[in-house]
C-alpha cells in the first residue's frame, strides 16, 4: 500500500474522529460555499538529478463556491527564506493537488523544514515541509505499470517538452499580451495513455485519455478563458494504451494590466492527482506581462 493511499486512510480515520489530527492530515472542518479557511498542503518530495530536492505542494480551498486572493505577505507566506517562494495568491475552490513545486539544495537537511502560513477569514493554518522519508514520491513514472506523465509544449509544436508536475515561478514561460487582444494559449500533448489507479479498481466513467485545465495562479485583475474549458484535439490515439498525441487552443483575456501567472494542469488518463497515486500529471506556469 503506498504512501499516498495510507494518507486517505488516515484521513478518513480522521473525519470519523471528528478532531483527530495526524501531522500532515487536513484538520478536520467541513466545507462551506463562502466565508471559511484554505489549508494548505503537503504532497511529497523527490529528488532531482543534480541531488536537490523538490517539494510537491498544494492546498484545500474549503469554500465551494468562493475563489479567493490572499496577497505574499503576512496572510501568505512561507518561511525561512520568504514570504515569496513561488506559491500561488489566487485560491480555486476545492481541492488543488501538487499545484507547484519548491527546490531546496541538497545541503538541506532532514532536520530543516520550510513552513507555509495561510490566513483567511480570519483563520490561520500553517503546514511544515520536511524530507521526510515516508513522503517521498514518484511523480514521473508509475512503479505498477510504468505509467509516465503526458510530454507538453507550450505555443510552438518544436519547444522543449515539459513533464511532470514541475510548475513554479523560476521556470514558468514569458510571454506578452494586451488587455484589448489577450493571450492565445497553445498546447500539444503527448502521452503513453496508461491507466494508474491508487486502489487498482477499473476506471468507472469513460474520460479523455488526456484532458488539461487552465487557470489563473497570480495577477491584479480577473482572468477569462475562451473556451472555459478546452479540449484536446486528438491528433493519435484516444484510447487506453493507444499512444495519444493532441492539441488544444484557447485564449486568455485579462481585465487589468500587470503581471500575471497562469496556471496549466495536463491529466493522463489516471485522472485528477494521478488517480491517487501522486503520478502522472504535467503542470507548468506561463508569466503574462499585460499591457492595455
């Protein structure tokens, strides 16, 4: 049983507690459309080839129906070393996993943590990131079945291809739009179309071999996608352990100038998170210098 599938069960355990806390389990609180707090959280770390290490990281948005943005400073802040460590100001509602990564050197030791702080309405959480053993993860191939996350390129079929859940500031795509034209955002994906489950129980509703979502991560005003949600065009393959190769096309429009960073998420067919299994998903993040 991994290490992701026993943290579930904890967390059940701890719903059924109704208080009980283990260290990395969301204190329990049930959610509400408006009005409560966002928890962050801690999904793992693994290693790079260079011997630093990267941690995997996202949050819990308890308010169903409310986006929220909480500025870097004293309400969103991750410590030593920040307030500003490349984490997210806009908050989507519900459950975001693995939303963007952090890379410490491999000086950094077991005994060292970093500590993201939280404030809303009112509310204050504050989870630690260690290298703990037991949350090490394997985020670019599934050891069952050799599952890998899908390859992207972003606006040009010849760039480099990204994969895994990689996003963060330090490496995000710049780009410039205009508040009058927009963004076009343009995707190919490519993917070996394997399934991975965290229980190993068949998929139980037909979706896209790859699907991707877009999303705003910082910026001073309101961001739309046209479409909302889009789809990848199947160029090969759409089926289960059919090598699959498509492309998407939206535009991004923006209600104010200044700097933004836009947030892209490419699911394999494993699903949201990697059907559990924290693998195989790609993310990345687009810098938009907007001008009127």
């Amino acid at each position: 049983m991994n290490r992701w599938t026993v943290a579930r069960l904890c967390a059940a355990l701890v719903v059924a507690a109704a208080g009980v806390v283990s260290a990395q389990q969301f204190p329990y609180e049930p959610a509400k459309q408006f009005g409560t707090n966002i928890t962050p959280s801690f999904e793992g770390w693994y290693d790079n080839p260079d011997g630093s290490h990267v941690f995997l990281i996202g949050y819990l948005n308890r308010n169903r129906q409310e986006e929220i943005d909480v500025p870097i400073g004293p309400n969103n802040r991750i410590e030593p070393g920040g307030p500003d460590m490349g984490q997210p100001t806009h908050f989507l509602s519900g459950r975001q996993t693995g939303v963007f990564t952090i890379t410490v050197p491999k000086e950094f030791s077991l005994q060292q943590r970093l500590t993201w702080t939280l404030t809303v309405h009112g509310q204050t959480n504050s989870i630690p990131f260690k290298l703990t053993p037991e949350y090490t993860i394997r985020v670019f191939k599934d050891a069952a079945i050799g599952n890998t996350p899908p390859v992207v390129k972003l606006f040009d079929e010849k760039a480099a291809g990204m994969q895994g859940p990689i996003a963060s500031i330090a490496k995000a795509v710049a780009r410039t739009a205009t508040v009058s034209q927009g963004l076009p955002l343009l995707v190919w994906a490519n993917d070996d179309a394997k399934y991975t489950s965290g229980t190993s129980a068949p998929m139980t509703r037909p979706r896209p071999v790859v699907s991707l979502t877009w999303a705003k991560f910082r910026g001073p005003g309101k961001v739309t996608f046209d479409p909302d949600k889009p789809k990848l065009e199947v160029l090969a393959g759409g089926q289960q352990d059919q090598p699959f190769s498509g492309k998407s096309s939206t535009t991004a429009k923006f209600s104010d100038p200044g700097e933004y960073y836009l947030h892209l998420t490419v699911n394999d067919y494993s699903g949201t998170g990697g059907g559990g299994e924290l693998c195989c998903w790609t993310s990345a993040l687009v810098k938009v210098n907007v001008t009127q």
